[in-house]
C-alpha cells in the first residue's frame, strides 16, 4: 500500500469507493478554470445536476396549467411538501407523520417554541450550549423576553477553556441540580464551530426523566449524522435544507415534531391556513382545525421552486442509501483526520484539530486551528482551489461530504495545508 500521505493512496480509496459515481451527479464549482476540492457543505451543499430539470418541469406545470398546477402534473402543488415526508423522515429517524418541510430554521424554532416552550411557576428556564450559532441566541432571549423574562432564564453551558468543546457531564449535571427549573432543553445537536456531535439519546432521556421539553436545532446533524428522533422521545426538532442537504441557498427548512403531540386542539401554536384539516382547508371555515400530524405546525401553502432543489437531492440520498453514507463519510473523515494528524506530528503541532478524535462524537466536519497564521494558510489553500470556510477568530472548518467528495479531494486539502504550513514555518 503506498504511503498514507500520497495521492497514490488516496487513488486507491477511490478505487474502492462504491459512492464515488454520486459525485457525477453534482456540479462542481471551479477555481481557476478546474473542479474545485469543496470542503463546504457543512455551510451551502452543492447543486445537483437534476435540480434544473425538476425545476423547469414546475415551470411547464406553471405555464402548461396556471392555477390548476396545483392539482395537475407529475407533482400536484396542493400536495408538493408531502412528497419529501418519508425520505426527510427516514434521514432524521422519524415517522413520516412527524415531518414537515416548511419555511427557515429560525422562523420554525420560533415556531416550534410558541408550542413547547411554555413557561410558568418556578419553571421558567432554558438550558442550551453557551457560544451556539447566534442566531439560535437570539432566538432564545427573544423568546424570554417574549416572555416577560431576562436573560437570567437563560442556562448556558459553556465549552472547556482548554479545547473549546462542550462538557456532556457538566450538562447532564446542570439538568439534574437544576431540571425542576428547567422548562426547555435547546442545544445545537453539532456544533456549528467546532463540529462535536453531542450524545443527542442521553441528554434527551436526562432531560425527559426530569420532566423538560426537549428540542433539537439540527442544522449541522440533518443529512449528516445518524439520528433516532422518534426512538430517542425528541420533542421537537428543526433543521435547515440548505448544508448536508443540498436545498440551495436559503432552502427550506423541516421540521420534527414527536407523534405525542399531535391531534391536541388546544396546544399553543400559531396558526395558517395551511395547517388546517385538509378535507374541509378549502371551505374556508372560520374556525382551525388542526391536521392530526406535523403538517400542523404550517402557516402557509408550500413554496414550491425553493423546495425543488431538496427533492432532487433527497432523490439522490434515497438510491445511495443513507447508512452507506455515512460509512463513507466516516472513512472520509478519519482519513482527514489521520493526515492532519500527521501534520501536527511533523511540524511541532503548528496545526491543531478543534473537533473530536473519537468518531462517535463528530460529523464530517473537522475544525482546524493554525495559530498565528490561519487566515493565511486559509487563503493560500483557496488560491490552490481548496473551497473550505473560515470562522473567526481562527477557525478553519472543513467538511468530506460523502456524496461528492472524494478521498483525492481531502488529500488535494491536505497537501495545500502542507505546503502552507512548510512556507511559513
């Protein structure tokens, strides 16, 4: 076997890649006139080749049919956000009941808060993880103040000084000192910085036996990680289209919500036409009934160009078969992180890996610090046509997708961080 560090050896890993044809099915953006090594889905997926064709078939069910496309063609509109239910169901371990695909991930985490996050007596609280992605910040103690409550509602665990990651013992600690106080459990099921994939299972079962709504925002674990939602007594879950799952830039969101919960009339919840009862929806009657699953939770009619996009790649999901994606996307991973690894060893630890080396604890992602000359390293490697993203203050995050990159692409990353690293140091 030739050496780990060579392109020789990565050739043969894609030799016996039975997913590497997948990667055909996309479009590769260039850099400098040649296919760019794109390490970015963990922030926009890319674009599938069959997302033109799906769109302009809407598009002649548009112009062939006006309104009446909402109950002609391949994909009847009136109907469009069903035809996702059972393959986003399958990618997040629910039941089809339990998914829906609507709007942006804040605008449901709002949405699903008005439902679930019911404060009142001595148990008013919201733990999540300290330095989440701001928007899920904001979200939080707008949601408090919402509330009439300050940001002293507001329990945060915050990550290690040491390593920046999350501390699972100092949650499950926090839930049970303070889980009567506790109202809400939110926390990012990966980390948006640094890429550590929380134990989703044991937080919620810690949070459940404590009596607390548990809600999971996962925009950087949908299409990317193994989750049970259904299994595991999720509350509610959110999660954005637009990363692992390829839905184009500002794609819509879904939404989880446990079976538990449906079918209750008198739940709070913010109410739209589109989430009433489908037999009698176009009556137009005064008063909502709600449809008896997640669909519930919709406000309004599904936005079906902005939607096309995801269904070509989950189209794409369903024949590579999820579990076979991520056993690639482990070999691609650990492969990453082997020759980062090494790296580090040849140069005096000049390169460092934020995201954890045990596998059951991470995605894709790797988070790469180069202290002192990060922004530098980083726009070297861009210059050579590595496409990865960079978090300040010193964040360098990466991330093999296994349905278009190739382990060629990660050691094309590897090589430029290499020369980077031997330039500089």
């Amino acid at each position: 076997m030739p050496p780990l560090f060579s392109l020789e050896h990565a050739r043969q890993l894609d030799a016996s890649d039975t997913l590497g044809t997948f990667r055909a099915q996309f479009l590769m953006p260039l850099v400098n006139g040649k296919p760019a090594h794109y390490f970015t889905g963990n922030s926009l997926g890319l674009q599938a080749r069959r997302v033109k064709t799906i769109i302009e078939e809407e598009l002649s069910n548009w112009a062939e049919n006006g309104v009446e496309g909402h109950v002609k063609g391949p994909r009847p509109w009136v109907r469009y956000h069903e035809f996702f239910n059972e393959a986003m169901a399958r990618l997040v371990g629910a039941l089809p009941q339990e998914v829906v695909l609507m709007n942006g991930l804040t605008t449901n985490l709002h949405l699903m808060m008005v439902s679930f996050y019911r404060p009142q007596g001595k148990r008013t609280k919201i733990l999540c993880e300290g330095k989440a992605f701001p928007s899920d910040q904001y979200a939080l103690k707008s949601q408090l103040r919402f509330h009439g409550l300050d940001e002293s509602h507001l329990v945060e665990i915050l990550p290690n000084e040491e390593d920046e990651l999350l501390n699972e013992e100092k949650i499950l600690r926090t839930i049970a000192e303070q889980g009567e106080e506790i109202a809400l459990l939110m926390m990012g099921g990966v980390n948006y910085y640094t890429g550590q994939k929380l134990d989703m299972k044991r937080i919620t079962a810690a949070a459940k036996d404590k009596g607390i709504v548990v809600g999971w925002d996962l925009a950087h674990a949908a299409g990317n990680v193994n989750l049970a939602l259904h299994e595991w007594g999720v509350d509610f879950a959110a999660w954005c289209g637009y990363k692992y799952l390829n839905a184009g830039p500002g794609g819509v969101s879904g939404v989880f919500v446990h079976e538990k919960h449906h079918g209750k009339k008198d739940i709070p919840r913010f109410e739209g036409w589109w989430g009433h009862d489908k037999e009698s929806r176009f009556e137009m009657p005064e008063v909502f009934e709600p449809i008896p699953t997640a669909e519930a939770w919709q406000l309004s009619n599904a936005p079906v160009f902005s939607m096309a996009p995801l269904l070509a790649s989950l189209q794409l999901f369903e024949e590579a078969g999820f579990e076979k994606l991520l056993l690639k996307a482990g070999r691609l991973t650990q492969y990453l992180y082997d020759l980062i690894s090494q790296l580090a060893r040849e140069h005096d630890n000049a390169i460092k890996i934020l995201t954890p080396a045990d596998a059951a604890q991470r995605g894709c992602q790797l988070s790469l610090v180069v202290p002192g000359i990060g922004k530098t390293v980083f726009r070297e490697i861009s210059a050579k046509g590595v496409i990865a993203d960079w978090r300040e203050p010193d964040v360098i995050r990466v991330a093999p997708v296994p349905l278009y990159n190739s382990f060629s692409d990660v050691y094309y990353l590897a090589k430029g961080l290499k020369e980077s690293l031997v330039k500089h140091l």
